[in-house]
C-alpha cells in the first residue's frame, strides 16, 4: 500500500484539477470516468493478446453509473454474495462469478439464478447445494477455491493463504468423484503484486493441484494483480497466461478491483478547524475510520495533493478525523504554507476499497460520490441525507 500511495500522486493535480476540486462539496469522492477507461484499455489488451477474461471485482469498486465504460472493454464481474450477485446481472449484464466463504440455503437459489459461475469454499457445499443450483440454473458453471499454500502478502488482515486460514480446499481434500462434479479452480492469493509474485504462487498450485488441472475446463487467478500500476510487467503476466492454456487446455480467469480503478479517485475534504496539544492538529470532515478504513487497518498513511513527509515543508500537521474515535488519524504531513480553516484537501487514489466499506458512526455524513468525464462535467452525483442514515435503523 506504500508503494501504492507513492504512485498516486503521479499526475493528480492534472487529472483532478484545482476548477474541479474547488466546486465540489466535502467530503466526497471524486472519481475519473477518463482514468477508469485508460485502466480498462489496459486489461482489455491484456485480454486481446492472451484469450484471457478479466472481471472486476465489486468488492473493490461498485459504481454502476461508471459499468457501461468498464463494460466495454472487461468480461463480467466477480461477486462476494447475493447482492453483489444481483448488481452484476441487473447492471453489468455480462458474466457474473460468484464467491462466499460459505452460502445461507435461504439465499443459495437466487444466487444460482443471477450467477454464470458459483465457487463453493468446502466440499460439503458443493455436494449439498449443488442440485439445486444446477435446478435452477442448469448452465451455470461450478469451480472449488483451492489453498494455494503459499502467499508473500505481509499483512495476516489480507492474507488469505495464512496458516488456518478459512479459505480454500487442501490438497488431501480433493478426489476423482468432487473433480466430476466441477468445471474449475479458483484462488485468490496476491494483493497489490506484481507478477513474478504470481509466477512463486503458482509454482505452487502446480505442485499441489497441478494433476487435477488436466481435467479442468478453467482456473481463476483471483485477483490483487496490478496490471495498471507503472511497472507492472506485464510481458511476464501473459507468459504465465500462455504457458497455463498451452499446458492445461484451460480458459485463464483475472479479477482485479484495484487494477481497474488505480488512482481514478480522490478524496476531497475540508479543514474544518485547528488545534494543538504538542503538535498542531487539523481536524477534517472527513474520517479514516469512516471513508477511509484501509488506512487503520492496512495501515498506511494516504498521499495528499501538495503535502510531503512531517518536517519536509515549514509546516506540520497533524490531521484527524471527525468521528469520536480516538485513534481515528490519518497521520502526520508537512505544508509549503501554513493550512488555513475552510482549506481543502485531496486525498488521492480513493476509489477502491473506499465507498464500498465506508459506515455511518456517530451519525456522520457519508461523502458524495461524483464523477466526471473527459470535458470535466459531471456525470453522476450521489449525496447523502438523514433520511439515508436513519432508514438503515428505522422504518418510519
């Protein structure tokens, strides 16, 4: 996430210009329809060269307003439940794969039905669900998550390959009756890695479940792949694409979020006042326990838009959320000029893993989240009231 953060503000004051940041209201995210596209071109080429399917992952990035551009060039999406399920069919209508740890029986139907692809988590879920999924929906097709047994994420918040992990068939857990009754494996395995990352992981798939693959009509590489980061190599990306479809015969699946949506966002807040108590502290509207949750709980101190490192201008401050938490901080940052109350902030590459996990508590506001085109107009303006916050407690 560091070296992420670093590469967000390449170019930010460009793509978001201070016109734009300064009609907007705070706190609210504002996402680039033209950089989301730039991402997709990317993959789409990725896909052209390869025979590969890309999918977005909505738990990264769930934005409809935004599908029919990233619809254009991606494949479907990758869905963690019912309502994701429903999002994909409803408004992306292209291929929608679905993952859970595990299924509720009361939900397992509707799911089948808005599915293209269902992977179950345990072999007991296969063999329970698996007639009524194939009832209602006798086309859909059926994959296993495997446990890679192997990761290099160091952080045991994102690793799912960590020892008792509840993620992913063992290789002992496999046999020639469950191999019958799937079409593919799926595992997820990276987070915001590079693919010489990918090439250790499945060193070891291969080691572990390579057998199994011959009798396979696809394998999902899940996703934390990220193809449009600077750097990125993709020339080793595709290699491994090549060598898994020539060796297996297998249709290779990718589902990125961050990829899809890298550095598209920012977060656009407000001083609302400044204090001190051995440092000066500025606190926002805005909050990281609440808009921002990756950054307590990666954690990782989130790039601003003409700020440095504490003591690398003349002024440091201390910025704070809105929320009573205590530890609600999103760190310490350094200003060529002193900040002044009303003074906006940008926050850059906000629009993955943000929205999509942000809360209400204490009542604060939710940021809006607006997005623009090529031409700087607004394309999508979705804002927050009270009636919002208090239908999710109350039916009056």
């Amino acid at each position: 996430m560091l070296d992420l953060a670093k590469h967000s503000l390449l170019n930010v004051e460009k793509n978001f210009p201070s016109k734009l940041i300064q009609k907007v209201q705070t706190p609210c995210y504002l996402i680039s329809e033209p950089i989301i596209e730039d991402n997709c071109k990317i993959l789409k080429q990725i896909q052209d060269q390869t025979g590969a399917k890309i999918l977005l992952a909505l738990k990264a990035f769930l934005l409809p307003s935004t599908f029919p551009i990233i619809r254009k060039y991606l494949c479907g999406i990758c869905a963690s439940g019912l309502f994701e399920a429903k999002v994909g069919s409803n408004f992306f209508k292209k291929e929608v794969h679905t993952f859970s740890p595990a299924y509720k029986k009361e939900e397992i139907e509707e799911i089948a039905s808005c599915s293209t692809t269902l992977i179950f988590n345990s072999i007991y879920q296969l063999y329970n669900f698996l007639p009524v999924v194939k009832k209602i929906n006798p086309k859909i097709q059926i994959g296993l998550r495997i446990n890679p047994l192997y990761s290099e994420i160091k952080t045991k918040l994102y690793d799912p390959c960590q020892p008792g992990s509840r993620f992913g068939i063992l290789p002992h857990q496999l046999n020639t009756d469950t191999l019958q009754k799937i079409d593919g494996f799926h595992f997820h395995a990276l987070c915001e890695q590079d693919s010489p990352t990918l090439k250790n992981v499945l060193r070891s798939v291969e080691h572990h479940f390579g057998n199994y693959l011959y009798k396979l009509k696809w394998i999902n590489l899940g996703g934390g792949h990220h193809i449009t980061r600077q750097g990125y190599n993709k020339d080793l990306l595709m290699e491994i694409i090549f060598n898994l479809q020539k060796k297996y015969d297998l249709t290779v699946y990718l589902e990125p979020g961050e990829a899809v949506v890298l550095n598209a966002g920012v977060l656009v807040t407000k001083v609302l006042d400044i204090v001190e108590n051995d440092i000066k502290i500025a606190i926002l509207d805005t909050s990281a326990e609440n808009h921002m949750p990756d950054v307590l709980a990666m954690p990782y101190r989130p790039q601003i838009v003409g700020a440095a490192e504490p003591n690398h201008y003349p002024y440091t401050y201390r910025l704070g959320g809105i929320t009573c938490l205590a530890g609600d901080i999103i760190g310490d940052y350094s200003f060529k000029l002193p900040l002044q109350r009303e003074q906006k902030l940008v926050f850059t590459d906000m629009a993955l893993y943000s929205f999509v996990k942000n809360t209400t508590f204490n009542g604060i506001n939710l940021p809006s989240i607006i997005t623009f085109n090529n031409q700087q107009q607004i394309t999508f303006s979705r804002h927050f009231t009270y009636q919002d916050f208090i239908q999710k407690y109350s039916s009056m």
